[in-house]
C-alpha cells in the first residue's frame, strides 16, 4: 500500500503542472471514446434479395420511407372526392324568368281585351272594332319575349297564358315561382334533374286552376329546372392538396425491426435496409466525429469546472485523480454490463451499481464532484446501453444513472457511518426499483409477472451491489490517497477505540479536558465554515501524548500531589513539551490519519511554557526564552489553530474561582491576541474576522457550561426552613 501510496503522491506532484492536467484529461477523453467506438460504428449487414435473413435486424436510425410516404400520398388523394359547387344564382335567374313570363302574359291580355278594367268608356268603344284572337296574343306575346325564351316554351303554353284571366294567372304565377324555387334552392346534378322536375311538378299539383293553367304552370316549372352544381376543379385540387399535406410522413424508426431471422428479403425489406443505411457500401466518419465532439464538451465543461470551481484549498489534484479514477473504474463496469446484456439479449444493464461512483466521490471529496459525475456517466451512459445499436441513445438508461446518483448523494448527506452505507443501498433500491417501474409505465411497456420480477431484482441489485461496491473501495482510496473522511473520522471517534479507551483509563482528567475542547472546537469550526468533525475528533487524541506520564499533568492530580514542585524547570519543561512529540509518535504507530498526527504535534505551535520560564527565570536570569517553547511546528489547518485557543482557553477558565461572561471574554480576548502577537497563525489561512467569530463561539459555548448556578441552604437549615 506504501508503494500505491507513493505512486500517487508522484502523479499529484505531475497534476500541479497545467501541461500534466491536460494531459490526464486527453487519457480520460481516449479512454472514453474506446470504449463507446463500438456504440457509434455504422453496421453492415449481409443480405441477399429473395433469400431469408440471417439475423434480426433493428434499425439505427430514423430514417422517411419516400417510397411508402409518396403511396399513401396517392392513396388519399385518390379517396378524396370531386367537389362540385352549388350556383345559387340560377334559383334566381329561373324564378325571374317565370316570374317575368307570366307578368307578360298579364300585361298583353290587358291590352288585348276591350273589357278590361283599366280602360275608360272611350276606349273600349274603340276597341271593340279591334278584338284579337288568340293567335294574335300568343304572337304579341312572342313579339315581347325573347327568342331563347319562344324556343323553349310549347305552344300549348302560350295558348293557356293569354286565354287565362289575371287572377288566375297571378296564382299559377306566385305557386310556379316558389315551387322553381324551392327546387333550384337544393342541390341538383345532372343526374338529379329529372327528378328535381317531377319533385317541382308535385309541388304544383295542389293549384286551385284549371286544367289547362295547370299544364302550362308545370311546363314552365319543367322547363325553370336545370342542373345547379357543376364540377369545380380549383377547390378540387385545393381538398386533394389539403390532404396530401395531412398525411405524415412515413418513417423507419431507430429500434423498429425491419427484418427478423430466417424471414424473406423481398424486395420492400431490401429497399428498407438500403434507405436505413446496411447496404451502403462507403463508409461514413460522422458517427465518430459526432462521438468525438460529445466527448470533448463534456470534457471541456469539467475542465472548465475544475479550473475556476474548485480552490487550491481544497486539494483540487489529490481530487481530480481520485476522480478519474472513479470515473475509469465506473465506465469500465458500465461497458462490461453492457456487453453482457447485449450477449444475453436481455435488460441486464439496469443491474448497473448506479450509486456506486457518486457515493464514493460524496464521501471521499465533496458533493459537487459528485453530481459532475454522476451527470458524466449519465450522459455517456445512453451511449453505452444503446445495444450496440448505431446511433441509438438509451435516454431511460441515462436518467435512471442520473437519478439514482442524486438520490445516493442526497441520502449520504444524512447518513456518514460507514455502518448506514448498506442501509443507504437497501434505501436506494427500493427507489431505483420504483423509478424503473416509472419509466416501464411511462413507454407503455407490457410485461410478464417474471420480467416484472426481474426488473425489481436488478434495481434492488444496483442499489445493495452500489453499497456494497463503495465499502469495499473505500480503504484503498482512503489508504492511497491518505483521506480522512467524514466516516472515518466517525470511527475514530468511537469511545471504544484503544487510543481513546487508553486515555480514559490512564489519564481520566485529560479525557475530559479533551471532550471539552472537543465541543469547544467543534461549535467554533463550524462557524467559520471549517471541518467541524474533524475538531472534535482531532481534540479527542490531541493530548494522547500524556498518557506516558499522566501525572505530571494537573488534570489528572487527583490527591493534589504535583510531583513539578519536587522537579527542577528543566526537567518539567521537558516532560510537558514532550506531550506533544510523543503523541504524534503515538498516532503515527496506531496509522492514524496525517490530520489527526498534525493535530497533536502542531496545536501548541511554539507557544511559550510560562509557568517553568517564569521558574527558570527566577533562578537563572540568563535563561533563555526559546529554550522553553514548544518546538512546534505552527499551526497549518484552521482546525489546528481553533483547537489550539479552545485547549489553552478551556484549561484557562477551569482555574478560575467564579467565572462570569465578561471574565471569560476578556480571557479569550486575551489568549487570541497573545497568539496573534507571538506569531502563531503566521502559517495559518485564518483571518481576523474569523478569528473574531470563533472567540463569540468560545465565548456562547464557555457561558453555557460555566453558568451560575442557585445557591441551595445547608441541610440543617434546609431542615429548619421545612420546620417553620
């Protein structure tokens, strides 16, 4: 593990270099294009017209059928019907004509008889020489007619006209006219005209005239009755072009089967291979570069997130090689599934541990990383699961990567013991199980009670196989990489861990003193946004380094004996400084974490042992000052530097007779102040302003367990009280 260790360490220190990243990013890019090369290669078939198919053949693509397209294009053209339109203006023109026929009529028998009333005395006495006949009416009322109207009118017509009186005429006129009319009102084709001229002569039947009117009335009315609608050749072609544009076009879809195995190639399948692509003999590089550009976005946009998202504090190249090592080891399973699945010709890819890579990232780096993976393997894994079928993206498979990754993120967030991993995968399946039931139902899929279970399988598979998978990797990041995370802080605080059962047994006072600074330290990190846990748990070994001679120090003098009383300086000083270099021995033997030993060497930093320098000074003036400071060295880590001023700070108001909230803050004013004075931050990343907060911490937090408390009476004279 030291060599794997070392091997890291090496390419970290190559990552600080600009050149190195980009070049580990151009690796990441090759490597993912080899393995999705084969999803994106166009696929030959071989087929032979009129012979059966060797193989079951899917389309990659979607392709339009114009051959079919353009048949159902004719089809409904054809079904479309003539549109013949209705001429409204020849009910009209009809019923002027009959309308002004008969007022013709009445017009000429006024003029030709000599007992008509409009005329005075006079002229009837002229007129009497000069009575017409007949003959000469029906010749005048030729003369007033035109000779389209004369030609189509019987003789026996114009005889009944000018034989009639006005009154009868007025109501053959008036019937004839709206009997013409409702008849040219409907719709009367060729075909339909004789009909329309017996309807029109029905109407006429029920006339209270004579005999003779009533002919003359139905011929006219026979005569009004013509075809009305006509062929009509723009609104024709304006419905056909309507419907040609309705019709969608005809399609190959990507996945559709064209041909099934041993089924016969004729020649329709064969034109549906050569439009979808099999049978074309030139080769195409699109696929690829289509591949190579997906490749290089999203490469790019991590790049970029990598370059301006993460800071130097965050050991951004310890981060991005612990990613691509996620990222390899994740896409390496995807393609292996995916081969299997597609050997198998079965669903198996939903069996894809989906968790794993966005656990193992949320718990050795950061949330954010995690969703940037998640949504890398998303994406490349509908390229992946699209059943080696060119072109195909399996954008279920790709949600369901990404759902299942965000929702192992957000319940790890509540989750950190190394224990819950597994109940975050029981968790997790149950989910995944219901989100692959959600896609099934949303595709209208309809499945057997055995495909349902085995759906349900492979989801619960991925959830516990993801929990499984990331507990297994987790010590050889860990180890590797020489990370602490949160879990493994969580272990090491358990109180049945040796180092600390041995600080409990050896040095009870200093176990206590340690909880303390613990609570102390943790409520101030978290308030400047610092590792809160990793506070408490380096406070809890800081002072493991005592427990080789417990007594020397005055939490654990429990008779009142201090044996410095009976010690020269000198010698106290060495005793007590030595706690810190013979703790971060301790830890490093136990392989405890680098944080965890730069807790327990560096939280004194170079402060000055004033008591004993005081004691020296006394006896020797030429005593130097140097010569009683911690040798360090100073505190690097923000939670080095708050541990530091809660130990001194908590040691500090314990010896205090009567504590109040102004004597604590002027002391944790002071012991900041002293630091900052001498120097001990000048390693640190620490500000004012959080320094400023971390002392309001202190302060809330020494106030809350240095409260005043009520002042009970003795018993006697508690027994007194009840008395009276």
């Amino acid at each position: 593990m030291n060599r794997i260790q070392k091997f890291f360490t090496k390419l970290k220190g190559l990552l600080v270099h600009r050149f190195f990243q980009v070049l580990l990013f151009i690796i990441l890019g090759v490597f993912a294009y080899g393995l999705m090369f084969s999803n994106v290669k166009p696929e030959r078939v071989q087929v032979e017209l009129f012979k059966p198919a060797e193989q079951t053949i899917r389309s990659t693509k979607t392709v339009e059928d114009t051959y079919k397209t353009e048949q159902e294009k004719e089809e409904i053209s054809k079904q479309v019907a003539d549109v013949y339109s209705l001429k409204k203006e020849y009910a009209k023109n009809k019923v002027d004509l009959i309308s002004s026929i008969f007022d013709t009529a009445i017009e000429v028998n006024k003029e030709t008889d000599p007992d008509s009333d409009h005329k005075n005395d006079g002229e009837k006495e002229n007129k009497k020489g000069t009575l017409k006949t007949d003959a000469q009416k029906v010749s005048i009322l030729k003369e007033k007619l035109t000779d389209e109207v004369n030609k189509n009118i019987e003789e026996s017509v114009f005889l009944a006209l000018v034989q009639a009186d006005e009154d009868e005429l007025k109501i053959a006129r008036d019937s004839t006219i709206t009997a013409v009319n409702n008849v040219m009102s409907s719709r009367i084709a060729a075909s339909d005209v004789e009909n329309a001229k017996k309807k029109v002569v029905e109407e006429l039947g029920y006339m209270s005239i004579s005999s003779d009117m009533k002919k003359a009335s139905n011929s006219l009315a026979r005569t009004a009755i013509i075809q009305n609608v006509f062929f009509d050749k723009d609104k024709t072609e304006e419905q056909r072009r309507k419907a040609i544009e309705s019709v969608e076009p005809i399609r190959i879809l990507q996945g559709q089967i064209i041909v099934e195995e041993n089924q016969l190639v004729d020649r329709d399948v064969y034109r549906q291979l050569e439009l979808a692509g099999f049978l074309n003999t030139e080769s195409t590089i699109y696929p690829y570069i289509g591949l190579l550009l997906f490749i290089m976005l999203t490469f790019a946009a991590f790049y970029y997130f990598f370059t301006f998202s993460i800071s130097k504090k965050d050991n951004k190249y310890n981060q991005l090689l612990i990613f691509s090592l996620v990222f390899i080891l994740s896409m390496a399973t995807m393609k292996t599934i995916s081969i299997l699945a597609d050997m198998k010709n079965s669903n198996l890819e939903y069996i894809f541990p989906v968790a794993m890579s966005a656990m193992l990232i949320k718990i050795l780096l950061n949330d954010k990383l995690a969703v940037a993976m998640i949504l890398l393997l998303g994406s490349y894994g509908t390229v992946i699961f699209n059943g080696d079928t060119p072109g195909n993206l399996d954008v279920s498979m790709g949600l369901y990567i990404i759902f299942g990754g965000l929702t192992a993120i957000l319940i790890l967030s509540r989750l950190n013991f190394k224990s819950k991993v597994l109940v975050a995968g029981l968790l997790l399946s149950l989910i995944n199980m219901a989100f692959v039931f959600s896609l099934i139902f949303i595709m209208d899929g309809h499945y057997t009670r055995m495909e349902y279970l085995y759906y349900a399988g492979a989801a619960i598979g991925s959830g516990v196989g993801s929990a499984i998978l990331t507990m297994g990797l987790l010590p050889f990041f860990e180890s590797g990489f020489g990370i602490l995370s949160s879990m493994k802080l969580i272990e090491l605080a358990n109180p049945n861990h040796p180092l600390l059962r041995k600080i409990l047994i050896e040095a009870p006072g200093t176990y206590h003193h340690s909880v303390m600074v613990a609570n102390l330290a943790e409520s101030a990190c978290e308030a400047i946004g610092s590792n809160g846990l990793l506070a408490r748990v380096g406070s809890y070994y800081h002072d493991i380094g005592k427990t080789k001679m417990p007594h020397f120090f005055i939490e654990n003098q429990m008779s009142g004996d201090n044996p410095h009383d009976r010690l020269q300086p000198e010698t106290s000083r060495d005793i007590i400084i030595a706690h810190a270099v013979d703790g971060g021995e301790m830890l490093r033997n136990h392989k405890l974490p680098k944080e965890i030993v730069d807790i327990a060497e560096q939280h004194h930093g170079t402060t000055l042992l004033k008591f004993f320098y005081y004691k020296a000074k006394k006896q020797d003036d030429a005593t130097l000052e140097d010569a009683y400071r911690y040798p360090g060295p100073k505190a690097i880590m923000k939670e080095v530097a708050v541990i530091g001023i809660a130990d001194s700070v908590e040691a500090a108001v314990r010896s205090m007779q009567h504590p109040t909230p102004d004597k604590i803050e002027e002391l944790v004013n002071f012991i900041i102040q002293e630091r900052i004075q001498d120097g001990q931050f000048d390693e640190c990343d620490i500000t004012m302003r959080e320094l400023s907060i971390v002392k309001h911490s202190l302060c809330e937090s020494l106030n809350g367990i240095f409260h005043s408390r009520i002042e009970y009476p003795e018993p006697d004279n508690l027994g007194q009280k009840v008395k009276e």
